[in-house]
C-alpha cells in the first residue's frame, strides 16, 4: 500500500517481494497524484499482470482503507490462500516468507494461525525478542505505560523447532503480517474509521479474540527504508512536534485511547496512567522540553487542546475526524 510520491520504495518492495516467493502482488495505491499513479501502472505493467494487481483509491484514506482494499482484493483471488500485508517500505529479506511457510507448517498447517515477520526496526517487536516484554493491551494501560506493570508481567509463550524461533503476541503491525484468507470471512476487514495508526492493532487484536493465535517468526526479517516519525530527534515529545502537524499525533493518541477501552477496570488506576504518562513522558520529556513549553505557551496550548481532543474523542469513540477538514 503505498501514497504520496513513493515510488523508489515501491519499486525496491516489489523487487524483493517477488524474490522472496510471492506469487502475486495486490499494489494498493492509496489516492496519489495523477502523474504519479500513471508511474505506478507503469511499474505495475513491467511485472505483467499475471503477477501484479493494482487496485486505486482517488481519495487518501489512510492506512486502514488502503490495507482494506487490499487485502479484499487479495482474498477474492481463487488462488490466494494466504496474504501477506507489507508496508511500500518494509523490504522482505531473501527467506523471510519461506521461513513463514515453513513454520505454519510446522505449527500444523491450521487456518487460525497467523504470523508476523521480525521487522528489526521496530521497537517493540525488538523489545519482544530481547527482553521478552509482550506486544499487548496491559490492564489499565495508557498508551501502554502502567504504573502495575512489574505486577502485571505476562509470560511469552516461545515456540522453536527445526531452526525456527517464535514468540507469541496479541496483537501486531499490518507489515509483515501473514494470514490464512479464511480471516477475511470471519472478522472481516480493517476498521476504515481510524484512518491512521493503531488500525493494524485493532485488526490483530480480532484475530487473538476470536480464537486466533498471532506469532512473531524471528527468522522472518523486515527492513524498514525510511525511520518512523516518532524517532525524530528533538527534544519535545513526537507528539509536539511542529513538523509532524496534528494528523498523525491526533490519530495515534484517539486510536490507541479508544483501543484501550476494553481493557480498563478501574478508571482511577487509568487516570493516574494517564496523567503520569503525559506529564513524565510528553511535558517533560527533557528539560528543554519544559524550557520550551515556557517560552512558547501559545503554541504549545494549541498543540495540547489537540492531544486532549484526542483523548477525549478516543474515550468517548468520536470516530468523525473532523480532524481531516480541519487540518
């Protein structure tokens, strides 16, 4: 699924895609310029359509349409039986799907396993393999920050055989993620209301609560092309950053909030996860943070009215994003 102008990262993915194993590509373009969808056929052409389908929004609708339209797209194809969802910078090493392949099979050959490749460059999925921290909705969590949570540790189920590695998760990214078709009849497709982020979380999370188990094959490996927003380097918080504007902050915070939900059972511990989240983790990150906060108030009111609409908005599952008008 790829948007704006992205084109070396698409052809780049196509290229070791197709290296690895796959048998047919379902490029998503995801509302782009006219002369640059033109570029995207033509990449497309140059595979034949035999092995590539492109599929068009004229509008941008975000992460979670594009993979929807994707993934449908895939799973109406007779010879599909398993779809593998990657990001147009996510690039596949040599063997990352034969070692999905051969784990599935491994693992039994049953529908309501699904996968996950190892994208080395992702925090979390680093931190599930090194330190055995789950990727999860913990309790009461906000944003995934509990002041329970050394009471609250989880164990991850690790799965090894034949030279393969595996670790358990509830939920995870859409690159990378590798599933049996059959899902699409049972759960459906991503949730097209969060637009941005978390929508992925959202769409795992059916498969775990439905029965379905999710496992993350360390023998899989993803590389990521470009550094993800929130690793930019400054001393405010990714979310106050002037140069990430307000969509990306709004709709990771109201998306992950409204997420987390289901799992709240004492709003009191809620709260105060909240409240220490954003004073310890965003207003004083460093600082120069809270330097910053002090010679820029009006700024940065504007930008906390935000982040508190998107609390709001996520608690209460305001999914109307007037945000996309505003802004």
């Amino acid at each position: 699924m790829t948007y704006g102008n992205r084109l070396a990262f698409v052809d780049q993915v196509l290229r070791a895609a197709f290296q690895t194993g796959v048998g047919h590509v379902v490029l998503v373009d995801n509302g782009t310029e006219p002369a640059v969808a033109e570029n995207l056929k033509t990449i497309a052409a140059s595979w034949g359509a035999e092995r590539v389908t492109t599929v068009r929004l004229e509008c941008n609708g975000g992460s979670a349409e594009g993979f929807a339209a994707g993934i449908a797209a895939a799973a109406q194809r007779m010879q599909t039986r398993h779809i593998w969802t990657l990001d147009d910078d996510t690039v596949p090493d040599p063997e990352a799907l034969k070692a999905l392949a051969r784990t599935w099979r491994l693992m039994g050959e049953k529908p309501s396993c699904c996968l996950a490749s190892f994208r080395q460059d992702k925090r979390t999925y680093v931190k599930l393999v090194e330190n055995n921290k789950p990727n999860a909705i913990q309790p009461n969590s906000f944003f995934g920050f509990s002041v329970q949570a050394p009471f609250q540790k989880k164990r991850v189920a690790l799965w090894r055989e034949g030279g393969l590695e595996c670790r358990d998760m509830e939920m995870g990214a859409y690159g990378g993620l590798w599933f049996h078709k059959e899902w699409v009849q049972r759960i459906g497709l991503p949730d097209a209301r969060f637009f941005l982020y978390f929508d992925d979380y959202d769409y795992t999370l059916r498969v775990t609560r439905h029965g379905g188990a999710l496992w993350m094959c360390r023998n899989s490996v993803l590389s990521d092309l470009e550094q993800s927003w929130t690793q930019t380097p400054s001393c405010l918080h990714p979310w106050l950053q002037g140069q990430q504007g307000m969509l990306r902050p709004y709709f990771a915070l109201r998306n992950r909030v409204f997420i987390e939900q289901n799992s709240i059972n004492c709003k009191s511990i809620y709260n105060l996860n909240m409240i220490l989240f954003l004073l310890v983790k965003v207003l004083c990150r460093t600082p120069r943070s809270v330097l910053y906060h002090a010679l820029h108030p009006v700024k940065m009111t504007h930008r906390w009215c935000i982040l508190v609409g998107a609390i709001r908005d996520g608690l209460s599952g305001n999914f109307e994003n007037r945000i996309l008008k505003e802004h």
